[in-house]
C-alpha cells in the first residue's frame, strides 16, 4: 500500500513579489504547471494556482526534500526575497487562508475562492489531484467558505475592481463622469458593478468579444455602450477613469491610444500588464497598477482586523481537524498494511500446520478451531505493541516511524520462504530477512 505522501507548496505573492515576478512566475497557466510538476521525479499530485496577485504551486511526494527538489523549477529567474517556500504543515495553513481571503491584496475579497476551484478542477483535469490534495483543497475551500458566511470579513470592498473605484474616487470627481472597462471577464465586470454604485453617467465596456461586452453592459443600470478593444483610441482619451483588466499576455493599451487624455486617471488591475508603463509619463494621465491599491485596502484591512481575526480561528480548529485526519490516515494504512501482512503469513502456517496434523490424525473441528484460535491470539499480542506505537508516532509527527512500517510490510516481506532464497543455516530464518536484519 502506497503511503500518503506529504505536500511541498511555494509562493510568489503581491505580499513579496512585484507584478511582474507574479507574472513570470505563472509560466504557461494551471494545466501546463500541474502537467510539468507531475512528470517529475516523485510527484504523485500537483496542483497550481494563479491570479492577479499570486502564482503558486504545491506537490504530494513520499519524502519533502524530493517536493523542494521539484519545485526548483517554479519561479526559477524571481528573485529569492519574492519566493516563499512551504512545508506541510504551511501548505495546509496557507491554502485556508488564500481562500479565506486572509492573503488577498483586498482582504476578504470574495473573488478568490472562486479562483482557488477553478484551479482545482483545472488541476484536476490535467491529472494532478489525488487523495492528499482532493482532502486539502477541499478542506481550504470550506474555509473560505465558513469565513464568509459567519463572519464580515467579506464587507465593503471586497474585490480588486471595487478597490480600482475607491481609489480613482480619490484621485478624481467620479460624479457625472464617464469610465471605460476594458475587459469583459469577471474582474471587468466586478469593476462595472462598483462603478455602478457610484455617481458616473455612462459606462463603456471594451472588449475583443462584443456580447461580452453587452453582458457587461446589461449588468449595470447606468446609461452604456459597447465598443471593440480597435476603438479605446477613440473613447479613452475623453473619458475620466479608464480600469483595465484583460487577459492579454500583451498591453492592450498603448502610449499613442492616450496621447489627447487630459485629467484621466487610468487603473491597471490586470495580470500581466494591460497598460503600457509608457503611458504613465504622458501629462495628462495619471497610472495606477496593482501595486498602488495597497493604500486603497490598508483602510479596508483596518476596518476588518475584528474579522480576520475570528477567520484566524477558523483556520486554526480546521486545521487541526485536518491535521488529525491525516495522522489517522497515515497510521491506519501502516497498520491495516502491518496486519494484512500477519494475516497472510498466519494463514500460510495455520495451513500447514493442519496438514501436519492431519497426516498425524484426524483432527476435529474444536482442534482445528483451538489452533485458528490460537494463531489468531499470537497475530494480537505480537502486533498489539507496535499497533500502539505506530498510533503514537503518527500523533508525534513521527513520519520516518510510518514510512518505516511501510517498508517493512510490503508484498514480499511475508512471501514463502523458498521465494526468497532459502533459510539462514544459523537460526532457520529466511535469508532475505537475515540480510534485512544485517543493513
């Protein structure tokens, strides 16, 4: 029986890393990371994650240092300071927190627990899910749950898109204005809403799919207009407030598109850029990235320390819970695996030891039952002791006690001793098991 396995995660995060390492850092998407990590040595799972403001990925091997050894390729030209490497145990931690909101740029934001399960099944699809991550995954994503359903650590600005509006509500007079979206995903369209909550006349969505766009539109009750990504140079640069948020791997918008702007403020909350950092030295625009929403949801964290907190203990008792569930998981299987080992070399002698009897005598069925029984009683005892140390080990984090077992049990421990190369002269026991014994 195969054992568990442990999980080894890291992370490039807005917390350490800039805009640009996250992107570098997220390579080719979810599929291809999940793929990549799975065709290395000594992964059994994978699973990846990436956003806006984070890149991450975590493996499942036998042994930690094989899931640092595989991970060497995440990440590998970010600097060191913007990577953060995870044991276990801070896997465990870190997943409920990110979807509990606790590691957002917006703390609370609601949009990233629908991230992390898009993720899952996109890591799903590609192979990477397996016990151990099916049972962390699922575990983060209840988190994230119960956080915002008894707590109200998801109230006020809760996205990036709503933080874009706050902050461009500071920079200028948003009443009667006119804003363009560019972008019609979901963060575009939370950006839409957030400007609907405010006093803009008209709001202009851009987008390479046009009923996307409309959708967009829809959504809102303020006066709209749908244009394609070709017509920003027309639009934008009359406009008070241009939010971006593509999924371009390329700017979609260029220094020249804005070269007539006077008085506009432009947001870039995509990831990569959609906004060339050109732009931001035109006199007549004012630019803003991902990075300068930290002083927009430094209030919002403030306004939430009380719920954070509570959603810290949250994490803490299930954590524990899953903790718990994985010790007894583990120690089972070495037990279950150490008794089904016994229970076959029993059998094996019960029979032999009736036929012997037998050829000696008829037995009857109470004989054969005393030395069922008796078998039986032996398998116990003997086992009894190490069943209890194997229960201990697991509640000590003793892994190397587990793994140990595993080995010791495996199909061929208890085979016929003619399979394993016959009997040590000295004592009679197999010689396989001698030389076991003699490493």
């Amino acid at each position: 029986m195969k054992e568990p396995g442990v999980i080894t995660g890291v992370s490039v995060d807005h917390a350490r890393a800039s805009v640009d390492e996250i992107h570098v850092a997220g390579g080719d998407g979810v599929r291809a990371t999940v793929s990549d990590l799975l065709a290395r040595d000594g992964v059994a799972e994978a699973f990846a994650l990436q956003t806006c403001n984070r890149s991450e990925a975590y493996v499942v091997v036998d042994r930690a240092m094989d899931g640092a050894s595989a991970l060497e390729s995440f990440a590998p030209t970010v600097r060191t300071g913007a990577v953060r490497r995870l044991g276990h145990e801070e896997s465990l931690e870190h997943l409920m927190r990110v979807a509990s909101g606790l590691e957002s740029l917006v703390l609370g934001e609601d949009q990233i627990i629908g991230q992390v399960r898009e993720a899952f099944e996109e890591s799903r699809s590609a192979g990477g899910i397996g016990p151990v991550l099916e049972d962390a995954v699922t575990k983060a994503i209840h988190v994230g749950e119960r956080a915002r359903t008894e707590t109200s650590i998801n109230e006020g600005v809760v996205s990036l898109g709503s933080a874009a509006v706050e902050l461009a509500a500071g920079e200028t007079d948003l009443e009667g204005g006119r804003a363009v979206v560019v972008g019609a995903g979901e963060m575009g369209t939370l950006a839409a809403r957030a400007l609907d909550a405010t006093a803009v006349d008209e709001i202009i969505v851009a987008n390479r799919t046009l009923p996307h766009a409309e959708f967009v539109v829809n959504d809102v009750d303020a006066s709209g207009e749908v244009v394609p990504l070709g017509d920003l140079a027309r639009v934008a640069p009359t406009a008070d407030l241009v939010i971006s948020a593509t999924g371009s791997p390329d700017p979609v918008i260029g220094r020249d598109a804005l070269a007539d702007a006077e008085g506009l403020v432009c947001i870039d909350i995509a990831q990569p850029r959609d906004v060339d950092p050109d732009v931001g030295e035109l006199p007549g625009v004012s630019l803003f990235d991902i990075d300068a929403l930290e002083r927009v949801t430094r209030l919002t964290r403030e306004r939430r320390e009380t719920a954070a907190r509570e959603v810290e203990a949250i994490v803490a008792a299930e954590l524990d819970r899953l903790l718990a569930s994985y010790k007894r998981k583990r120690a089972d299987d070495a037990i279950a695996t150490m008794y089904a080992a016994a229970d076959r070399v029993k059998a094996r002698e019960v029979d032999t030891a009736l036929s012997k009897l037998d050829a000696q005598g008829d037995l009857t069925d109470d004989q054969r039952e005393t030395v069922q029984a008796m078998a039986d009683a032996l398998v116990g005892q003997l086992l009894a002791a190490p069943t209890k140390s194997l229960r201990d080990a697991a509640g000590d984090d003793d892994w190397e006690t587990i793994r140990t077992a595993l080995q010791l049990f495996d199909p061929e421990f208890d085979a016929p001793p003619e399979s394993l190369g016959g009997s040590d002269p000295a004592n009679g026991t197999p010689a396989a098991v001698a030389e076991k014994s003699d490493d």
